[in-house]
C-alpha cells in the first residue's frame, strides 16, 4: 500500500526567504510519480510541481524545486524567495503508474505561513 | 483556457438525503477523479472515471456512485447522506495526452464544500 508522510508542524517563514517542506513516501511500485500542490483558504488544489521516478534531474518550476533522494524515498519541497502569496496549506502526493491506476494518494499537508 | 469548474460552491443538506454534485473538466482533458477532503486532512480518493466508465474507486460505500457523460463532465452521486459526509468534494481532470512534462497530472477545481446536519 502507499503511504505519503507529512509530519512537519505548521511551517513560518520570513519573507524573501528559502522554506523546505518534508515528504516521505513508501511504496514497493518501481515506477511512481510525486506532486506537490498548494491549497489556499479558498480550497482549490493548485498544482505546482512534479517528479517521476525515474528522473535523472530534480524537477524546478520557478520559485519551487523538489529535492528528490529516491533511496531516501523522501521528495522535499523547495520555495526559493518566499512571498505571503505562498502562506497556504502543501500536500505532497503520489501516483502509481502501474496499468490504468492513476489515482492520487495525498499526505496530511502542512501549514505555512509567510511573515512580512 | 477554461479550467475545471464544478457546481454548486456550497450546499447545505439533511441526514438521509441525497446530493448530487457537478464537475466539468479542463478543455482537452477526458479523464475525471473525484476526491473527499475532510476538514484538516488530505484529499481522499474516491473513484475515477474514463470513457464514461467507472476505471478506478477508492474505499467508499456503495452510497457514492458517479457518472461521466459523452463530453466528459461527470456527477458525484451521494445517497442516504451521514454527518460523515461533510468534506470538501474536489473535481480533477486529467488527460494522458497532457504531457506537460509529465503524463496525465490532474488539475483540480474549487470544490463543493458540502454540510450534512
């Protein structure tokens, strides 16, 4: 079975500054692919970035880049130059890619906050 | 380019009622996942849909059915409504054609925030 862990606090950052949130996963598939999505209050999911298992490079999307260490199995979270738009709840999520499964197994989340 | 709406934004409803949501996925994508948030927990998966056929489900009871229709949007269906049911009920749309970088990544909407009193 898969298994997302998030088990990082609620998460404060200053503004302008690096934050890195933590995500481990567990799963005996050889091939997977690992999300990251933002939820404001509103609630929308808001896809940010991702990463296959069998990527030679970390994926980076703008301010955001995934510190992937497959023999860890943890895929962490890297938002360079943070900006209060980013205070918002982060889920880490994983896909198998076995067959016609594409369903998402989502973490707890984490909490961060953006102080000015 | 539309993104994934879904309707209503927030309904209220009584124990042992049933609701219907509505989910319409963005332009180009024909694959629909529907997924329960509860309140301060991660998105639960509850079934897929693809072609108009129920492709994957999560481990929800038979009272959580779906549909998709020819253009793709899909309904949740929940019958005999428990106060378990209050969540967020998000929408996701995907397609492997999307290859972004990535195949079939899935795009979420803003969600209907259901109340069962």
């Amino acid at each position: 079975a898969q298994k997302i862990t998030q088990t990082q606090p609620g998460m404060f950052v200053q503004e302008k500054e690096a934050v890195t949130l933590d995500c481990t996963y567990d799963t005996s598939d050889p091939s997977y692919g690992l999300f990251w999505y933002k939820q404001p209050s509103s609630g929308e999911m808001i896809f940010l970035i991702y990463q296959g298992s069998y990527d030679q490079q970390n994926a980076t999307e703008g301010r955001y880049s995934l510190n992937f260490q497959k023999a860890r199995k943890s895929a962490n979270l890297v938002i360079s130059a943070s900006q209060l738009g980013d205070s918002a709840m982060y889920f880490c999520a994983m896909r198998e890619t076995t067959g016609a499964n594409s369903k998402l197994t989502f973490g707890k989340g984490i909490t961060l906050s953006v102080r000015p | 380019d539309a993104g994934v709406t879904q309707s209503p934004t927030h309904l209220i409803k009584t124990r042992g009622q049933q609701v219907t949501l509505r989910c319409s996925p963005k332009s180009g994508h024909d694959t629909v996942s529907w997924y329960q948030q509860a309140l301060g927990q991660g998105p639960q998966f509850i079934f897929q849909y693809y072609e108009e056929e129920e492709r994957q489900r999560g481990n929800f009871p038979d009272r959580f059915s779906g549909h998709q229709f020819p253009n793709y949007s899909s309904e949740l269906n929940v019958n005999a409504l428990l106060l378990g049911d209050s969540a967020l009920y998000l929408c996701a749309s995907s397609s492997p054609r999307d290859y972004r970088g990535s195949t079939d990544t899935q795009y979420f909407g803003p969600g209907t925030r259901l109340t069962v009193l």
